[in-house]
C-alpha cells in the first residue's frame, strides 16, 4: 500500500512541524512566566511585558540579543533559572531539529539513526525520547567539563567562590549552547586579554554549533580507540561537509577580520592580541553571541562580513541557527560543479541529491529575502544607520546575539520583527516553509516543458 | 552521429561567447579611441585615460555611470559620437544577448527563431546578421519615432531648433538604449515638472528593457490586426513571465517608493508630483538609469530597496543588465510551487525545465555573492557611505547607472571594480559562468547519491 504509507509518512512531518512550534509557544509561554517572577529580579530593576517576551524568545531560541542587560535585572537565583532555559531551549533545538531531519529521510550518520529507528525501521516517540536523553547527556557532559574548568579557572577573578561557580557555570551552559547571554554585564570583554577563557570558550562554543551528529560520531571514534577497535571509522558525508564548512568559515573570517582591522582596530595592537581578536569574533559567528570587544570599533567591511557569516550560521541539528552550514556549502558546490562543467555534484565520493540541491537553494533565498524585506522595513521603523540594523537583522536570522547595540533601543513594531525573525532563524527556513505549506501533491496531469531565458 | 553533432553544438556555444567577450573587447577599445580624441571634447575639457575607458566600458554597456559630466565634458559632436555608441552597445548587446539564447536552446518565440534558423534548423552566420538587421530596424522605429515627438516638443525647450534636434535625438536614442547618459548636465532633472517628457522617455525606456522577442510578438500582433488576420495570437511563456514580471516590478517599486517617502521627500509635494516622482524613478530601475531627482534626497528604505531593483533588473534578450526579470520570477514561482507543496513549477499552462530553475538559482546565488563580496571590497578601498556604495554596486551590476554621486570620486581600484561588474552585469552571469566554465562532462561514472541536511 505505497499510497496509505505515503499519507501516514505526511501526517508524521506535518505532525512534527506542529510539534516543533507547540514546543516553541509553550517553552516561551513559560519562559516568560519565569523572567516575569519578582524574586528572580534584581534589587529595583524591573522589565516591561514585552521586553520579558524578548528576553524568553532570545533565550529559548538561544539568540543573545538583550533590550535590557541581564547582570542588572536578575539576581543570583535568575541567573541560574535563566540558564536552565537556556539549557532547556538548547537542548529541545537540537532534539527536535534533529529529529524533523531523520523523518524527512537525511542521512545524518548511521548511528543518529540507529538511536531512534526501533521495530520495523519505524520512527516513534520513545526513539524521540532517547535521542533527546543522549543529547542531554552529550550537552551534559560538555558543560561539565566546562563548568570545572572556569569555575577553578574564575577563583581567581572572583572574591567568593560561589561567585567564581555561579560565573563558571552561566559561563559553560552559555557558551555550550552557543546562548550568547552573559551576566559579566559586559559579555567577554572583561577576558579580552585572557587568551585561557578564549580558548575555552571557544572549544564550547564550537561542540555546541558544530551539530550533535558530528559529536556522536566522534563519540564513537573516541569509544573505538578505547575498545581497541581498528575497524576503519567512517564519517558520514554529513559530518565531512558540515565539519569542513564549519571550520572554513572560521578560518576565512578570521583571517579577513585580521586583514580588514589591521590598519584600524588592530593599529595599536600586538600580534597575538589581534589573532584572538580575529579568531574569537570569527568563531563567535558561527553562533556563540558572545564577544570579547565593543562590536562598533570594528570598520565597515567587518561588520559587512560578520553580518553575511552569522547569516550562514551553525551547523544543521544544531543549538545553531541561519541557513545553516551544509546549506551555504552546497550552493557552493553546485556553483563550482557548474562552472567546471559537471552535471552533478560530487563530493567525498558522494553524490549531492537534486532535491538537496534545490531545497538549498529556497532556503538561501528566501531567507535572503526575508532578511532584505526586513532591513528594509526596519529603517522605515527605526532610527539606526542601515548598517547596524542590517548587523541586527543577521544576528537575529543567525540566533548568533551580536549586536551593535541598538537592541535595547527598537520600537515595539522593530521587537516583533526581531522575535520573528529569531523564531524563523531558529526552527530554520525549511521547517518554516513546511510550516505554512500545503499538503505534497503528486502530479495528476502535466503540462509541457517550456524552456526561458535565464539571466 | 550523437556524439559529433554534440561536439559542435558545444564548439559553437563555446565561441559564441567568445564573440560577445570579442565584441566586448573590441568595441571598448574602438570607444575609447573615439572619446580621447580632442576634437569630440568641450573646450578646456579633458579626461584621464582611465575615466575614458571607464566611459567607454560604460557607454558600450549602456550603463551610463559617469566619472566626469558628458554635457561639459564632449561638444555637440562628441555628444553626437557618444549617441551612436550607444547605438552600437546597445543593439550589439540586444543581438548577441538574444543569439546566445537561441544557440542554447531557449525557447523564446517562435518568430525569434524562425529569424535566425535557416537550412537543416542550423544557426548561421547570417542568421546572426538577419537578427541583428531586424532589431537594428525595430530600435531605430522606435528612435526615430522618440527623436521627432522629442525634438518637436523641445522646440519650446531650446532657443534654436539644432540644439532641440540634438537633445531629442540624443534623450531619445538614451532612452531606448537605456544608457542612461544625458546632455542636460543634470539627467532629467529639468524635465521634473514637465509629465509629457517623462512620459515619453518611460515609454521608450520600457520598451528598449522589455526584450526582443517581447517586440517581435507585439510587432507581429499588430500586424497580424493590420492584414485582419484572425488567428487567435498566442505569446510565448517568456513573453508573458517577462512583461509580467517586468510590469509587476515598476507597479511594486512605485507604490513602495510612494509609501516610503510620503513623509519624507513627498511631504511637501502634490499627489501628482509625488506619483510621478514614484513612478519614474521606479521605472528607471528596470534599466533606464535616467532620474527626475537627486537620489540623495531620497531616504534610506527607498534607497535600499531600489538597490534590489537595480540588481534585479531588465528582461533578457534586451539592452538592461542585473539577473533579469525571468531569473527572478522563476526563483520565486519555485518557491511558492514549495511552499504550495507542488512537485513542478506549473505556469501558464507550461512546465518551468528542472534545468531552468537551477540555473536560476546559480546566477542569482552567483551575482549575489559577487555584489556583496564588491561591496564589502568597496567598503576598505572606498571613504563612502555603505549604502552609497551598495547602491553604486547594484547600478553597475543591473548596468542602470543610477548613483548616489560617488563615481567620480572612485579610487582608481574601485574604478576597476566598477568597470568589472558592469561588464560581468551586461553579458550575464549565465555567460559570465560559460567563459570560465570548462567542457561539459558526461558522467562517466555515478557515486552514491547521499542525502543530507539542509537549513
Ligand atoms: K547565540
Ligand atoms: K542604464
């Protein structure tokens, strides 16, 4: 019965889109409870309705972007209830954005799949509940780690010791699940010259963004070492393209932020002061939101470019957001393989499919669009130069949390738009066109083939 | 024989766009022969060797940004010269543009065909010179035409009827070519108040940027009505994705023009001023890149959007640049075939090719990423604005030659830039990928096709 099982697989994604944004209204219904108790806030600070509802859509989304600064309005206690919904937002972006893409039939690796596919190669709840369990314990462990490291580390930055835990831990969770959130007031730049912080958050920034098939192959690369095993460890071409992409966009961004900045930011700078400029804010693109300098003493071409990395983002089933890292290497691909001629993308003796290669291609445009559309309407709405609103529009699209500053300062209308476009950049383009699209319709009838003239 | 009739096919699509590189070349440097002579120039006037070639690469890619004023740089006769070098560019441009789309296999009306196609449905040599007389012919109607009803009109203008005739023939031949070059020294800026001449040049804009094959078929209906010829008369897909889309465009940018500036540069101005203000401006952006205004009294949502505009551009097979109208269309009607959960985009009864729809997105893809990576180059070597700049980026990539003023105070990199893309806008991206792109590869053999995740 091809027929019955193909309408039970469309209820199945229609279903889980549905899920995805019942998640998100309940997750940010609730998160605004909590950021709206008083004895979370700090002494005398307080927090209009709307700005609550950003601050829980900035954190559900782990975007960043704040309207009012979060060592201010919250307390100790909202510290660490705020990095349980960051935690919690995380971890459910990563769960259900893996999940959606193994019903949609990706290849994500064999184990991904392995994890969820239980009796008759049937996808079910409980294999949802377990994918959900082993990314909670992979986060978990990363933030561990990552806790015990800075909170040792901060001893030494802060009187107490439950400061130093506290800072440690907001620190780790924020960093893990590239949040972008900070309660040092000032997001890294009180570490700008504390390359060890750097680094460190820099490797969590990273095993957060880089996408929890790639972590869970690597788990087993790691586990086969142990066990002795020698059988050949194969990565999946998900993980090659991905991994690649990932550290490319680093690599790029950071030597042009070196090259850009080198007369203007980094005039009076040594070296290595500038490489971890450059390296951080490169890194920090890819998603994590946090910054070690002011983002405005960069020059214009830099904020041009930052705005087009975190406009391409993480990596798919990921705490990231944008179109995402595999979708911007196909484009790529695909560009390459036509100028050299080849009818169809190879790569890693792997074919790209040519429905992968179309549904690249919608999601980067219409996600160009809606982010110009945007631009567009907000220097209509707002008083900030194109630049700082075009920064704003990516870093929002990107759920990176970078900012110019100018987020505080938005119009109500300019808020909506940014909320909007964090939910849109967070469940992806591709679940937002399945969102409000209609049911696949096989073709009844066809009409002939015209060819047109193409630009 | 499939094999050699493919070899040839591909040898004569290979050196067709050799031809256009050769016409490029060769009627760039014929340009700035002609334009550094002494005797074209205003008495004391002189122009650099670069600014010379920048205007010839501009004139022969009807652009018309302008390192130095045309009205008090060149005498009556070199205004005379530039007009026929217009001409050239222009229809050169309209010739190759539409040869190379039938060389491809593009469909773009019967008629259009049947023009160059002779013996064994083989395109020649004289196929080629039988189109190019044929739109020589459809142009100078249509200039002859714009030269009488606009030298006539000016009689009122100009205090001798010479200095009428030369104006009218030069605004004319401007208009249809879409070069965008003026002799009044301030585009049409005299011209704000005076409707009728708007008029006329929006006509004539409209009908050099529409596309060949549009003429020919509206050419053709006309006749057929002349010769009380009944036959129901079809237009062909392109025809109508075209004017549509075309049409569509003015419509949208007018309206948002109108909308952006009702309280900014209309909040002094009448409804009619402010509704031709619109509609002109947006017109200009399909190609013309002539203005009744200064464009930097305009604000910056308007500015940013007709930056789209321009980047977009004119139909196919015509004297406009940019990624054209139907490549954007078909982007689009993908989109919303997605989004509608359709297998095929579905068209006025006709099917858009899977092969039309990537290439689509090639060039789009491409030409974006070439204008941001422009822009942000600009961004280090130029002291302008952002906006100023993208602005200029988008002119010179649709060839409109709108700007916000900076061309002349171009360094002479950014010159070079400048110069690049609107050579890259006008041939196409499409040709633009052929001549760097190797031969096409059968496969010869095939990988596995692996699925993978996309944003
Ligand atoms: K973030
Ligand atoms: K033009």
């Amino acid at each position: 019965m091809p027929f019955f099982s193909k309408q039970f697989k469309l209820a199945k994604q229609l279903s889980t889109v549905q899920l995805i944004v019942l998640f998100y209204v309940v997750a940010v219904a609730f998160s605004t409870i909590v950021l709206s108790m008083p004895f979370f806030k700090a002494e005398g600070a307080s927090l209009s309705f709307i700005d609550t509802l950003f601050t829980a859509i900035s954190a559900i989304s782990v975007t960043g972007l704040t309207v009012a600064s979060t060592a201010e309005t919250f307390n100790a206690a909202g510290h660490i209830a705020l990095a349980f919904i960051l935690q919690f937002g995380g971890i459910g972006i990563m769960t259900l954005g893996t999940f959606i893409y193994i019903l949609f039939g990706k290849k994500i690796g064999i184990r991904a799949r392995q994890l969820i596919r239980q009796d008759q190669n049937r996808t079910t709840l409980s294999g949802l509940v377990k994918l959900m369990l082993k990314i909670l314990q992979l986060i978990l462990i990363i933030e561990l780690i990552g806790t015990v490291i800075l909170s040792t580390y901060f001893l030494s930055y802060y009187d107490t010791w439950t400061e130093a835990l506290i800072q440690g831990f907001f620190g780790a969770v924020s960093a893990t699940t590239n949040a972008g959130f900070d309660i040092t007031g000032n997001s890294l730049i009180p570490f700008a010259d504390d390359y060890f912080v750097q680094f460190i958050n820099i490797v969590l920034l990273i095993l957060g963004a880089i996408g929890f098939p790639v972590l869970i192959e690597i788990q087993d690369l790691i586990r086969g070492k142990e066990h002795g095993i020698n059988e050949k460890h194969a990565f999946s071409l998900f993980t090659k393209l991905t991994t690649i992409t990932f550290f490319g966009l680093i690599v790029v961004g950071g030597v042009l932020i070196f090259l850009f900045e080198r007369t203007h930011f980094f005039a009076d700078k040594s070296w290595h002061e500038s490489f971890f400029y450059s390296l951080f804010q490169s890194a920090t693109t890819r998603n994590g939101g946090l910054a070690t300098m002011d983002m405005n003493q960069f020059s214009v071409p830099t904020l041009l470019m930052m705005s087009g990395l975190m406009f391409i983002g993480a990596s798919p089933s990921s705490v990231g957001g944008g179109i995402r890292t595999t979708t911007f290497a196909i484009m790529l691909l695909s560009i390459f393989s036509y100028a050299k001629g080849n009818e169809t993308i190879k790569v890693f003796g792997r074919q790209i499919s040519q429905v992968d290669i179309m549904r690249s291609y919608i999601v980067i445009t219409t996600a160009a669009m809606l982010c110009i559309a945007s631009t567009i309407v907000l220097t209509v709405t707002e008083d900030f130069s194109a630049l700082a609103i075009l920064f704003e529009v990516a870093s929002a699209f990107g759920t990176t949390g970078l900012s110019l500053g100018i987020t505080p300062e938005l119009s109500v209308v300019g808020k909506f738009i940014i909320m909007f476009l964090m939910f849109v950049g967070r469940i992806g383009i591709f679940s937002f066109l399945f969102i409000i699209r209609g049911k696949e319709k096989k073709d009844v009838f066809r009409y002939p083939t015209e060819k047109i003239i193409i630009g």
